[in-house]
C-alpha cells in the first residue's frame, strides 16, 4: 500500500509530486543519489567553464533554481531511505 508524501520543493498549494516511502529503500536511494549527482554535474560543468564568469544574471538564477529542486527531492528522497531502513 503507497505510503505517499510531499516532496519539500512544491508550487502552489497542492502535492504534485509525492515519495512513494513504501518504496524499498535501495529504490528511494537511488533516485536520491541520482538527483544529487545531476545537481553535482551541472554545477561543476559551469564552474569549469570558461565563459562562466560572463554569464547574465537570469542565467546564473536557472541554474541556481535547477540546482536547489534537485538537491530538496534528493534531501526528500534520502530523508524517506533512512525512514524505510529505520523502519524495516
């Protein structure tokens, strides 16, 4: 039976997207580990660019933003690992 929560990182006052925690908790860490390593890569291919230091502000904002969703649902998704493991 799904044991839904809402992800930290929400728009408007409804959960559209929610942790399944009864999910194993190999599942929850691995999508966890994923996000943080997307969020990792992004952010470590714009540090290592040449033209990083020129870019527009709105430009750094996306990344920033990109950045900061990826490393809640990580924060989210590990949260629900250490909970499942705790709890199995």
């Amino acid at each position: 039976m799904p044991q839904l929560s809402p992800m930290t990182y929400q728009l408007g006052e409804e959960p559209a997207l929610v942790i399944d925690e009864a999910c194993s908790a190999d599942a929850l860490y691995d999508n966890a580990e994923a996000r943080l390593e997307a969020a990792r890569g992004m952010l470590e291919t714009i540090a290592s660019l040449q033209v990083a230091t020129s870019l527009q502000h709105h430009d750094l904002a996306n990344v920033a933003q990109a950045a900061q969703i990826l490393a809640a649902d990580a924060a989210d998704l590990f949260r629900a690992s250490h909970h499942r493991r705790d709890a199995s």
